[in-house]
C-alpha cells in the first residue's frame, strides 16, 4: 500500500492548443496532481527531506503549463509526469489531471481534460 501527497485545482495561464487563437491567446488551465511515495520514514521524523517538498512540485507545474506551448493536452500532462518523477526519486507513481475548462468547442460543458498516470517502471527512463 502506497501513501499519496496530492494538490488539487492548481489554476496557470498557458498557451497551449491546436488553434491559433489558442496559442496566441492563451487560457486557464487547471492541474491536479497525486504522487505516490512511501512517507512512513517523513511521518517518523518528521523530516521534509525524506518526503517530497509540495512548494517545488508546484513550481515544477507552473513552470511547465506557463511554458512552451504543447498542441495536445496529453503532451502538456507528459511533460509534468516526466519532470516530477525526474525531480524526486520518492516518488514512485504520478496520477495527473489536466483540464482546459475553456476549450474552444461548441456547445455547453464545464471542462475538458485528460487524466494520466505514470509511473517509474514505465517513465522516461525505459523509452
């Protein structure tokens, strides 16, 4: 059994989309994020180096959804995935939800998103 450290509904201004308008543009997107890790030995002593500093993973985010613009969501959600589990060796597993709430679709929706998960078997380190 693996314990979970999550951040929900983190909100950024990116550039990201397959349409001009998009691109130029920009709109908000939001990002939630739950890392699996073991953090029995940060709980024992009480230790924020034996766990995963909550301020960088959302550093790491911003960074990536203020950045260079991807065409697709699953690019976007990639790239984050690839970069917290670059960052921290802890962190076995990466679930992450990525949604643009104003996708240029026609009709009456509240978001549109893609949710992945990734882990360290699978990660870039094997590809």
């Amino acid at each position: 059994m693996m314990d979970r450290i999550f951040i929900r509904n983190m909100q950024f201004y990116g550039r990201h989309g397959v349409y001009e308008q998009e691109t130029q543009l920009g709109q908000r997107f939001v990002v939630s994020i739950t890392l699996e890790c073991n953090l029995h030995q940060a709980g024992i002593h009480d230790d924020l180096l034996m766990t995963v500093n909550y301020g960088e993973v959302y550093n790491i985010v911003k960074s990536i959804v203020e950045g260079a613009p991807y065409r697709l969501l699953e690019g976007l959600a990639q790239k984050i995935a690839d970069a917290i589990l670059l960052q921290f060796l802890t962190v076995l597993t990466v679930h992450l939800r990525v949604e643009k709430p104003g996708a240029p679709l026609q009709g009456i929706f509240e978001t549109v998103g893609v949710d992945i998960t990734r882990s360290r078997a699978e990660s870039i380190f094997t590809t």
